[in-house]
C-alpha cells in the first residue's frame, strides 16, 4: 500500500489543530467556572505573582443611574409561546335589563308551528341493483323482513316511489312525494 506523504502530513497538522483547540478552550472553561461573572481584567487581579490568592477582592461597578431610569409597561397581549392552550373566549355581551312593569311589555303570543312536521325518515336499505339484458335497472332494498326489488318511477312496498337508480345510491319518497331522500349502498 502507498501512502502519499502530503495526505499524511495534511492529516497530522489537521489532528494537532484539534488537539490545540480543545485545550485551548478548556483553560478558558475552567477560569470562567473559577469565577464567574467576573471581567477578565478582575481575574487577572484574582492571583498574586506568586500565586496567592489577593488578599482584597477588586471594587464592583454599579450603574446607578440605570437604576433610575423608567420602564417600559409589559405587552398585556395575553400570549405565552410555551403553553399550547386555544384562546379564551371573548365573555357574552350583558344582557338588556328587563322590564319590571308587564304591561310596557304587552302581551306574549303564544308559539305557532311553522308547517306540518316532516314524514318520518325511510327505513329501508339499499343492498344493490341488478341490470336485465335490455338495460332495465331493477334496485335491491330491504325492509328487514325480505327483499324488495323495484325500478325507476316505481312504486314499492305499497308506500314508497323510486326516482332514480345510481351506482352507489338511490333517492326514495313516499308516494305522494314527501320525504325524499338519498340511501346509500352501505344502508342509511
């Protein structure tokens, strides 16, 4: 095997410049652990020439006219991007302040329904539909109690009208023509 020497020489220097770095910052890790919050300049007071520790730490600074100086109001927008809650609803509008004489009001007409109440709903399941060789579309239901088989425009079960055969569903109505629906091919 041939080893080219500046791809071995290459590789050397780039292992001793990781070496270096490496040291290098944990020195800087262990003087920042030693003292923390302290300037550089204070921890070159830190130690005495011949090693000792000073016998007097150096002055803190303090800006004293930050102190003094107004703040700002903190945004009140009701948002925290750490909680993962929907927004609270705004509260109801109060209501109007009833009227305590019945006779401003004046009389309540009694409620009156808006129409006869719908036909109840079609009971029957759509199973599937069959073709003849004339291309006649007959659609298989059931009522529970058997198989009803009828056309378009049919009537079936003595109660119901068929008006349109599709693939995956037919619409059904009572006679009369009250209550059409759709049914689908998986049942109601």
């Amino acid at each position: 095997m041939v080893v080219d020497r500046r791809a071995l020489w290459l590789g050397g220097t780039l292992v001793v410049a990781i070496i270096a770095v490496i040291a290098g910052r944990s020195t800087d890790d262990a003087s920042a652990r030693a003292a923390p919050g302290m300037r550089p300049a204070a921890r070159a007071h830190e130690a005495a020439p011949g090693g000792a520790a000073a016998a007097t730490p150096p002055p803190l600074e303090l800006n004293l006219e930050v102190l003094g100086r107004a703040r700002g109001q903190p945004n009140d927008r009701g948002r925290n991007p750490f909680t993962f809650r929907p927004k609270p609803a705004p509260p109801p509008p109060p209501l109007p302040p009833r009227p305590t004489n019945q006779s401003v009001v004046g009389p309540v007409a009694p409620m009156v329904p808006a129409g006869p109440p719908p036909p109840p709903l079609i009971t029957l399941k759509f199973i599937g539909t069959m073709q003849k060789a004339d291309g006649t579309k007959f659609a298989i239901l059931s009522d529970g109690k058997g198989p009803i088989v009828g056309k378009e425009g049919e009537e079936i079960a003595g109660r119901y009208k068929i008006w349109k055969i599709g693939l995956e569903s037919i619409e059904l109505s009572y006679i009369d023509g009250r209550g059409r629906q759709t049914i689908r091919l998986s049942g109601q």
